[in-house]
C-alpha cells in the first residue's frame, strides 16, 4: 500500500481567500455596460424544436436556417428578426412585436370567440 506524507504547514493558511485584492487596480474603472448586450444572438441553423421563449427578448436575431417548429415565440419582441429558411411550422407568434421582421410566412386561426392565434408555415 502506497504511503502519503501529510501536508506541511502553509504559512498563507492563515489569509483569508476571499480577500484577494492584489490583482485589482485601484484607478482601474469597469466598463458601465458589457459590449455584447448589444449585439443580436445569431441562432443560424440552431434546433430550437419546442423551446419556450414566450416573452423574450429576440430583437434582430439571425434564426436563418433554423429548426424553430412549435416553438413558443408568444408575446416575445422579435423586431427585426431574420427568419429566412427557417422552419416555423407550428410556432406561435401570437401578440409577439413582428415589427421588420424578415422571411417569416403566418396561418392567422380565428376561434369561435374571436381569438386570434399567429401560427409559423
């Protein structure tokens, strides 16, 4: 059976972990907002299949070419969003914001109680 020596006494055992602020410069400021909020997801050629983004936030994003069947796009901001080649059989875009949208074909179903559903072809 292999024998292992017990560790010796480290003398930064005692200093706290936490506080570790010898990296941080002092007049070093970060950034107010991080440079990538503003760019749009590119989803091309994603499998999004049933996916649930109900409510989100999809502004100028690039589903080309995606697998976005039956996903849940309801009352999500899809301004500007590029949908070309995607498949969006089934997906609900009911209340979402269609605003510039591109590549993008809908089955408008209006029930007996006059609700409106907005389907993907």
């Amino acid at each position: 059976m292999k024998q292992y020596k017990k560790p010796t006494n480290n003398s930064d055992a005692d200093e706290d972990p936490l506080d570790d602020d010898e990296d941080l410069d002092d007049d070093e400021e970060l950034p107010d907002e991080d440079p990538l909020d503003d760019k749009p997801a590119n989803l091309c050629n994603a499998n999004l299949g049933y996916a649930n983004l109900g409510y989100a936030n999809c502004q100028g994003v690039n589903f080309r070419n995606a697998n976005c069947q039956g996903v849940n796009f309801r009352n999500a901001n899809l301004q500007d969003a590029d949908f070309t080649g995607a498949n969006t059989i089934g997906a609900d875009f009911t209340g979402a914001n269609l605003d510039g949208v591109k590549g993008l074909t809908l089955d408008t179903i209006v029930d007996e109680s006059g609700n409106v559903t907005l389907l993907g072809k």
